[in-house]
C-alpha cells in the first residue's frame, strides 16, 4: 500500500468513525429521553469495529502479522502475532 492511499484510507476511516460518533451520541440522548440508560452504555458495534479495523490497517502497516481466530460464539478476532507469525493450534 503506498504512503498516498495509506494516508487516504486512515482519513476516510477516520470521518467515518467520527460520523459514527455523532450518531452513536444521538443515540443516546434519544435512548436517555425516553428513560433507556441501558441503551446508551458503551460503543455501538459500528464504532467498536470501525476502531478494531483501524488497529488492524495500523498494525499491518507496521509489519505484524495479523491472524483471525473463531471463538465459540462463532465470532471471528484477530491478534497480532508481531514480525514473527505464531502457531496458535
């Protein structure tokens, strides 16, 4: 990936999460008016994924080597394995 498109992709993540923010806070006061607390605890999924994704690019463009893992509820997780890629089974 070059330096360009690298700089760009973080850019246009980083407005995108950022409008998910915003909504994300709409939410809530939505949620907070009508007396729903509970729905306004934490990130939305969108920001928790957008964010995982950003990690994910940064990391990568660090050199490490990423790897998907399932866990039992079917979900896919990545870790970062560093410069060196581990057997993880």
């Amino acid at each position: 990936m070059s330096l360009n498109n690298s700089k760009m992709i973080k850019d246009l993540l980083d407005q995108i999460i950022s409008l998910a923010e915003q909504q994300d806070k709409e939410w809530k006061a939505i949620n907070l008016a009508k007396h729903k607390a509970s729905q306004t605890i934490g990130d939305s999924a969108l920001i928790f994924h957008l964010n995982a994704l950003k990690e994910l690019i940064n990391r990568e463009e660090a050199g490490e080597t990423i790897r998907a893992i399932e866990n039992i509820d079917g979900r896919s997780y990545f870790i970062a394995l560093g410069q060196q890629e581990l057997d993880i089974g």
